[in-house]
C-alpha cells in the first residue's frame, strides 16, 4: 500500500471556518424566490419540529440534512428553489410544561424556538427564514380559524355527542393512534371511554372521487395512486381508510317486528352462519335489556365494556368474550333457522352496522368466540385444492361452496352475486360499500391550541365568527390545570361576547382544535407567509404547489399525511387551490438508534446530543456521517468510529485548500466525471449514502495520484470536484472554493456537467467478503483499486463486527469483482 508523506489530523479548524460562512451567508440574506411561472420551480420541505426544550436529535439532523443537499443541488441545477422551514408550536408538552412550572407555554416555546433555530443554523441548512411560520402565532391560527369556517360553512364541520378515548390524567380526548395498549401514549395512564360533544370534521366525504361544479374531483383512495411515495404509507392509508364492498342483510327478529342489518364482505358463507352478535352499543341492545331472562348479566357486561377502548377490544390477541341475550332469537334469511344473538365487545358500532353474522368455521374470531362458548362451526366452504386440509383449522380463504343449498358447487364470488341478486329480489338486502374511516375528531379540552371560532346564542344557537373578527385570540387569563373542561371555559374576558347575529349576550365555544388541524395546511402558508389579507395569494399558490418533495418520519403516514391529503381537497374542491393532492414526492427518514443499537432515550443514556457532535468534529462531519450511515429510510445504529472516519475524509478535502498545483491525469479525470454523474444521480434519488462513498473515492484518487506536491487534477476540475461535494460538506467547501482563488460563494455557481464519453464504464456491486463470505455489497467505479477498494471498506459499519478483534492476514482484491479479507 502507498504510504502518505503527512500524518493524520485535524487540518482546519471547523468552529472558525463554520462561523465565518454562517455569519457571511447570513449577511449575505436568504436567496431570492419568486414566483415567476417561467421559471422551473422546486418547492421542498421537511416536516416541521415540535419545539421541545429538548431541542434537536440525531433523527431532526438526518432528516435536515437530506432536504438541504437536495435543496443545495435544485438551485445549482437551475431550479427556483421554495425551502423554508417553521414550527408546530401547540400542543399538549407545553401546556404540561407549564402546568408543572408555572410558567406560560408561550415563553417556554419562544425558548425553545430559539434554540432549535440556533441549533439549526450551527449546521448550516439553508432555509429561508423570511417565510417561517409558528402555529401558535395568532398570525398563523387566523388562517386556521378561517379554514375551520370555510368547512362550517360548506357542512364539513359539525358538533355531535360521541364516544371517545379519555385520558384522566391529560384530561382530554385522544385520538386512537394515541392510545397504546389501553394507556395514554403521553402520560402512561389509563384510557376509558367517555361520552361527550364534540366536533368533527367530514373527512369521509373526500374518500371517493367526486364531481363537483362540474370538475372531477380525485378522492382519498384513487389520489394516492397519482403520487410518489413509499408503497407501505400508501397502503396503510388505505388499509386505514378500510374499503370494504359487501352487503347488508336483514335477520328478522323472532316474535318482533325488529330487524338487525349486518354488513358482510363475505355473504358467500352465510350459510354457516350459527349466531349473530350485536356491538354493546347497538341500539337494540338498550331496548331489550329489561326484556332479556339474564338482565343483570347483560348489565354487567354492558358496564365493563364502556371501560374499553375500541383498540383494546379488536385487538387480535385478545380473549373474545360476550353474552347472549336470552330470549333473542334471529331467523336466517335463507333457511329460516332461529340463531341465537350475543353482545360482544369485539364488535363496532362504528364500523358497518354494528352487528355480525358470525360464521366461526370461516372468520377467525368468530370461531374463538364459538370455541369458548360451544357454539356450532359448520363449513361451507371447501379449498380449490381437495389436498388442502381444514378439518381442525379455520379456512378464511375464498372456495367453492358447500351445504349452501341450491349454491352448492359455486365459487365463492359466483355465490355472492347470485345471493344478493336473490336478497334484493325479496328487498331483505342490498350492495354496500363500507369504511373503516371515521370523519376526523377535532376538539381537545385543553388550553395550548386555536380556539374554535363558534359562538353559542341563546337564540341563534351556534354561530360562525365573522371572518373580520378573526383570530379569536388565546386568552392570557386561565389556570392551566385540567379539569376535564377546557380552561378557557373559565375565562371572563373570553368568554363576554355579543352574538354577531342578534347583538344579545352569548359565549364562546371553549374547546380548542387538534394540533394536527395546524399542521394540515402549513405546506400552503410558506407560499406567502406574512399575507394578511388572504391566507396566501392565489399566483403564489398556483405556481409552488403541490410540494415537489416532502421528507419525514413514517410514524405519520396515517393521521398527518391523510388529514394534510383532506384539507387539499377540501380546499380545491371550494376554489382555493388548483392542485388535489399537497406532497407529489414523500420519503422517510429512518430510525437512528444508539451506540447500542436501542432507541436513543434519556433514560438510557445513549441520546446523541447535535451540539457536542457539531462542537467536536464539526457540522459538515456530522451532516455526512448521518447520511453515509445507510440508506436513508433504514433504521441505523450510530457508530463514533463513523463520525471520526468522514472527519478524516473532511481533512483530506482542507490540504487541497494550500498551494494547489496540478494538472489533469487521464485516469483521475475520468473518474471525476464518473463521480459527477453519480452523485447527481445519487442525490435525485436520495441514495446519499452512495454519493457520499463516490465522493471519498473521489478523494483517495486525488491522494493516491498526487506526484512531487502536484495532484492529478487542474484547478478546473478540482472546482467541479467541490461544487458535488458543497451540498454535503458546505461550509468546507465554500473555504477550499474561496482559498483557490475566487470571491463569490461556490453555492451561486451552477452544477458542473459530465462528459458522456468519459461515463461510459458503469458503477459495479462489488463483492465483499471475509474469510471468503460476503459480508457486504457497496458500488464502486469498474476502475478502482485495491487501496481505494479498501479505504472505503475499512469503515463501513456492516464489517466491523466481523474484523473487530481479529489479525487481517491478507487481502484477496479481484479488479472489478471483489475484495477478500482473510483475517483469523
């Protein structure tokens, strides 16, 4: 191996040279955008913080970084770059802050505000802070206030009493995503059921397409098959908005002149229906309750329930349990049969009609239920295959019937259409489509949020709050700690309002709305952030949206990504967007887990803290190390002997920064223009982990070719090799650019071009291994060799649990397939 003439170490000083480029870029001010049609425009963006006094994490780094270099690349590419970056600043955190404190959330929010904008800047994003916006802002939550009314006022918005999660502790309602294992994700404590007024928005009414004023309208579920994001967010939306095609059936009740509708995606096994069961809170159950033989049976069942939340109760795994209603009996619509009727918590008043026929040999927590109380199993359906075996086994699986009667033999979609066709003949069932969706709960009995601009009249009833007299502010004069009705409800100055109507005495709605009504629509306000007059200008919004590229976490595929989808439907449908869907491209960040492959926590004490790591190895380090790690949407272990590796490889890029001498070697220009194609490639594709591993080929090419202190490429194409690198490691960049000779920012100059004829070899997989078993596979240039091959490999953190503690004997290198290292 060639050995270098100078050692290893620090060869810049990072503090001094990322302060200096702060401060200029700074003073310099935000990079002009506009909203010129002419121009090709890219508007990117990640999912805004929450300020918590905790500030950023390594997850808010990985994220930040990923969006800048992207950022950073657009506007080298040409593009009209749109990249601001704000706050979802209410919530329940602050509010708990400052019922332990005492002090108000808005001041523990503006702190910590501050702070992540500090530590943002430390690394060197370039977001444009002129459109920042702060949700808890009163200029902000106007426009949250008046998109409320735009959907009040179009019957999108309504108050009923419902059935919802309660948290005792946190004294509010929690949505289900909320609730984990019957305990409140926040507090830890225990959820119950509770009944109360509240309002909803009609989020199900934008599941399917619909036309309107004339113009096709893309619903919920065909939207998402006109956008590019991961497949598993696609289908957990669509598996939480729950399609389900079947029909309703009638069974008549015995003796009465009562009917129970159930829903049914498999009418093809309603032959072995044995019994039906009813959802605790179905209708019927209330009515029948003093006619049933085992009254206090029923009741005390009843009272257990409400004590459930429906998570608890459909949870797979859980014990199915019940009671009949004796006395009850059904007829089966198609034998006349008399079938027993149980209450079961496992079924949902809120999902189809809150009764089940129960067919125990074909569903499996029927035939749980059916097992624990000696019901009968009777199978009519039969595989395809006659080798199947299902004898002692629930067959959930589509067939042919049998001991259906005149069915017998049909194929169980054959069987469903001739069986509806009979049921609507003799108008005892019809087609149905069902939702699993349910219309969006958006009241919190908590002060931290926009107020709900409804006013209650004694004569008028409720009331819209003029649009003139938005906002309605937050008021300052309420005692924080909850009560089970929201503070402002106790709030004098809040609460003294004249009717905008009839000009009598009234009050004001005291609940506040969810956060996440405030984060479905912030894409829109950094179009034209300090509007006062509408919430963006109409040009503006036309030209920006939707958002080009959108990053962050999973963990929001269903509720953020779904609410944000519904308010863009909501607001093309009504004339004030042109678009129908917000976020055209989406991609997730991955989970960065501690040294110890746990998630990062407190309580562990493997939290990786941004500011220590930007004070020690620099900002550009830790930006590249978090994208060199992996793929971007993996989960990641952190290593430090990663981040001391990109710093070696930052060093190596500083001594280009002295007397640089040089003249084009072929071989090293060539890979030059190879390394040019794949990062930008790389970088469209967001596979920065592979840029990143180009670019440090890049630079072991220079060193290894570096001849009597001259390197092996001219001063032109040494800027080429800065300008793909500037995006990744910025504020170094810029100091090589500057010290090379030239006045104005590397980040005004424009993306260097490759030359096709010197890109014709393509990157290879090469082959890793250890003692002859693959270990890894990383793409590298046909061309490379054996010393830039090992470089590259010697740190990646895949191989050192195979090479920590052992001898490398050898290495085994084959040009353009693989390397071996033989270690014992």
């Amino acid at each position: 191996m060639r050995l270098l003439v100078w050692k290893y170490k620090d060869m810049y000083d990072h503090k001094e040279i990322e302060g200096k480029w702060q401060s200029r870029w700074r003073k310099a001010g935000e990079k002009t955008v506009s909203a010129d049609p002419s121009l090709p425009k890219r508007y990117i963006l990640d999912m805004f913080p929450y300020p918590s006094g905790a500030g950023l994490h390594a997850g808010h780094v990985e994220s930040y970084t990923a969006t800048d270099i992207y950022a950073r690349y657009s506007r080298a590419k040409g593009f009209n770059v749109l990249y601001p970056q704000g706050f979802d600043a209410f919530g329940l955190p602050a509010e708990n802050y400052a019922i332990k404190t005492g002090v108000h959330p808005a001041e523990t929010t503006n702190q910590a505000i501050a702070n992540f904008t500090r530590q943002i800047n430390s690394l060197g994003f370039s977001y444009d802070w002129q459109r920042t916006v702060n949700t808890s802002s009163p200029e902000y939550y106007r426009w949250t206030q008046w998109i409320f009314l735009l959907l009040y006022k179009n019957g999108l918005a309504y108050k009923k009493k419902a059935k919802v999660n309660w948290c005792s502790s946190c004294q509010t309602v929690l949505a289900n995503e909320q609730v984990v294992d019957g305990v409140c994700e926040r507090c830890s404590q225990l959820v119950v059921q509770k009944d109360l007024e509240q309002w909803f928005f009609k989020i199900t009414d934008f599941i399917e397409d619909q036309e309107f004023s004339g113009r096709q309208l893309k619903g919920l579920l065909s939207g998402l098959d006109n956008i590019d994001w991961p497949e598993s967010t696609k289908a957990a939306q669509r598996h939480w908005i729950g399609k389900s095609e079947g029909a309703e059936i009638d069974f008549s009740v015995s003796g009465q002149e009562d009917k129970i509708r159930v829903f049914t995606t498999r009418l093809d096994t309603i032959f072995g229906c044995t019994y039906l069961v009813l959802a605790p809170e179905h209708p019927l159950v209330e009515k029948w309750q003093t006619n049933v033989s085992n009254q206090t049976e029923v009741a005390s069942y009843l009272l257990s329930t409400r004590q459930k939340t429906d998570l608890q109760r459909t949870d797979l795994n859980k014990d199915k349990s019940g009671v009949r209603l004796e006395g009850i009996k059904v007829s089966h619509p198609f034998t006349g049969q008399d079938l027993p009727v149980y209450i079961a918590d496992y079924v949902l008043s809120s999902y189809g009609t809150g009764a089940v026929m129960a067919v125990p040999a074909h569903d499996e927590r029927d035939f749980e239920f059916a097992k624990k109380y000696n019901l009968p199993i009777k199978k009519v359906i039969r595989p395809l295959k006659d080798d199947q075996n299902i004898e002692d086994s629930v067959f959930t699986d589509e067939g042919l019937l049998k001991d259906s009667e005149i069915y017998d033999g049909l194929s169980s979609s054959e069987a469903r259409q001739a069986m509806i066709d009979f049921l609507e003949k003799i108008s005892s069932g019809q087609r149905r489509i069902n939702y699993r969706l349910r219309d969006w709960l958006v009241s919190r009995q908590r002060y931290w949020g926009a107020p709900i601009p409804i006013i209650y009249c004694p004569k008028c009833g409720s009331v819209p709050v003029p649009e003139k007299d938005l906002p309605v502010l937050l008021p300052t004069d309420v005692d924080f700690r909850p009560t089970g009705e929201s503070p402002l409800k106790y709030s004098a100055d809040f609460q003294k309002v004249i009717c905008p109507q009839c000009g009598q005495a009234a009050k004001r709605e005291s609940d506040t709305m969810d956060t996440f009504v405030c984060s479905s629509w912030y894409y829109l306000r950094y179009t034209d952030s300090h509007n006062d007059e509408v919430l963006a200008d109409r040009t503006k919004l036309d030209y920006w949206l939707p958002v080009d590229v959108y990053v962050g976490g999973a963990e929001h595929s269903v509720m953020h990504l779904l609410y944000a989808r519904f308010f863009t439907k909501v607001l093309e449908k009504y004339g004030h967007l042109s678009c129908n869907e917000p976020f055209l491209k989406l991609r997730h960040q991955g989970i960065i887990l501690g040294e110890d492959g746990n998630k990062m926590s407190k309580s562990k004490g493997n939290v990786v803290n941004p500011d220590n790591l930007v004070e020690q190895y620099g900002a550009d380090s830790l930006r590249i190390y978090e994208m060199f790690m992996g793929p971007l949407e993996d989960m990641k272990p952190w290593n430090s002997q990663g981040i001391v590796g990109v710093r070696r490889f930052l060093d190596k890029v500083a001594l280009l920064a002295d007397d640089f001498n040089g003249q084009d070697d072929d071989k090293v220009l060539i890979l030059l223009h190879k390394t040019i194609k794949k990062v930008g490639e790389d970088i469209e594709n967001f596979r920065y982990n592979t840029a990143i591993s180009s670019l440090m080929i890049m630079a072991n090419a220079l060193y290894s070719g570096r001849q009597e202190n001259k390197w092996p490429l001219s001063l032109a194409s040494l800027e080429n090799f800065l300008l793909i690198l500037a995006p990744f490691a910025p504020h170094l960049s810029e100091e090589v650019w500057a010290k090379t000779g030239h006045e104005n920012s590397i980040f005004t100059y424009s993306w260097p071009v490759f030359d096709p004829e010197m890109v014709k070899d393509e990157i290879i997989k090469l082959v890793v291994q250890v003692n002859g078993k693959i270990r890894a596979l990383i793409d590298v240039p046909v061309i490379i060799s054996e010393e830039e091959a090992w470089s590259l490999v010697e740190n990646l953190d895949s191989l050192k649990k195979w090479l920590e503690g052992k001898e490398i004997m050898r290495k085994v290198f084959v040009p353009g397939r693989l390397l071996n290292i033989i270690v014992k």
